[in-house]
C-alpha cells in the first residue's frame, strides 16, 4: 500500500478579524495577485521575459524561441487570466524569526500548523508548489525548456505555474509554498487539517486565551503551544505546549 503524502505548512497570522474567522469557519482565504505585497509576484511579464531569453540565447534554440513570438496573443491571455487566480501562502519553517517579526505582528499573533493530504488537493481543484528565488526565472525557464515544447498544451500550464510560483531572491527566507486555485476567496476546509497552534513570544494573554475559547467550541483536536526563547543558544526559539 502507498503511503499518503501530507504537505505539513505553517501559516504566520496576526491576531485580527480575518484570523478569527478563519478559525471559527474553518477556511483559508486565496488572494489575487495584485494583492499580495510584492508588485512583481504572479505578475513577470511573460513577453518581456520572453524578448530576454531571446536575447540571452545561441543557435539553434534561438531561432525556436523567436518562432514564439508569434504566440503573443496567447501570452496576453495567459498574463490576464494570472490576474484572476488566488493565493494561499505558506512557510516551510515554523521557527523563522522574520517570519514571526514580519507575518505575525512583531511575535504578538501566532501562527498555524496545517496538514494536507493529497485528497485536499484533489478534492477542491487545487495545486501546490514550492516557491523558486531567483532574477531571471521566467527567461531561464524559456532558455532551458520552452524551446524544446511543441504545442499550446505542453506550454500553457507549465508556463502559468512558473509565473504563479517565483519570486525575487531576497524573499528566500519565507521558505515559501504556495496554494493556487483557478479564483480568489475564501475556501472551507475541514478541522482535521488544523493541527497546531503557536503563539509568539509577546502574544497576549488575552488574544491566547480568546483563542482557546474559539479552539474549544469549534470542537477542534489540535495541539496549543507558544514561542520561547531557546537557552542553548544566544538567539533562538523554542517550541513549549502550553
């Protein structure tokens, strides 16, 4: 029998409104592009990209990448269609000091351990990916393997996903993974996939224990814990279930 593959991330949030109710309704909100905090994230420009690997490039893949500019209707499409997907984020990491300094409101939220088997994903029309850092990722990805591709089918969702999963190099610390469906808004998911909740080093004390309360009367099965300072080194973070 094939073991299941669950994708375990963490979701750094502060302790507003929207958390709150993520947690009461049980569901994960999918932002469109233009939302997110980055002006280039989900939004290279694909014919631009494309002009540079050109540019970039030697015979004979040269000469198959300009036969692609001819599918500059086709990129215009993609390009508006990428504007309408949603956007769910995740780390990989859960002791990240940016992340809890920049995601959950300077160590006063928490942040939320989800797991997902693969059934999530397929259940809902839903994909996840790790994100890519880099400068350049869209003209290398037309460099390395877009000129040998054939047909529309072979470019389209490939392309979609690289565009939707890169990021400039100096965002690497976020250890990213990403959740895209087709539109932005909310999606319900079930309790069992919430696991654990951690709080930060200066949550208060009255947001830990609304939390509990909302924790308890969702008839959630999940592990509460919070952020402590590590002694065995001079900077560093400890998990402790309280």
């Amino acid at each position: 029998m094939t073991e299941m593959t669950e994708h375990v991330l963490f979701k750094f949030r502060k302790i507003d409104t929207f958390a709150i109710k993520s947690i009461v309704h049980s569901e994960l909100y999918f932002a469109r592009p233009e939302r997110l905090n980055d002006p280039f994230d989900c939004r290279v420009d694909i014919i631009t990209a494309l002009e540079n690997a050109i540019l970039k490039s030697e015979s004979p893949s040269r000469q198959r990448l300009e036969k692609l500019r001819v599918m500059d209707s086709f990129f215009r499409k993609v390009q508006t269609d990428l504007a309408s997907k949603g956007v769910c984020s995740f780390s990989l990491e859960l002791l990240n000091p940016l992340l809890w300094s920049h995601y959950a409101d300077g160590h006063r939220g928490l942040c939320l351990t989800y797991s997902f088997p693969e059934t999530f994903f397929n259940g809902n029309d839903l994909w996840t990916a790790q994100v890519e850092y880099g400068i350049n990722l869209i003209s290398d990805w037309f460099l390395q393997e877009a000129h040998q591709l054939n047909s529309f089918e072979e470019f389209g969702i490939p392309l979609i996903k690289k565009v939707l999963t890169v990021k400039a190099q100096p965002w690497e610390y976020e250890k990213e993974v990403r959740i895209i469906r087709k539109t932005e808004g909310l999606q319900s998911i079930d309790k069992s996939h919430l696991k654990q909740i951690c709080f930060g080093l200066a949550t208060p004390e009255a947001d830990i224990t609304l939390i509990r309360k909302l924790i308890d009367q969702g008839n959630y099965n999940v592990t509460i814990c919070k952020v402590e300072r590590s002694e065995e080194s001079d900077i560093g973070l400890k998990v402790l279930e309280i």
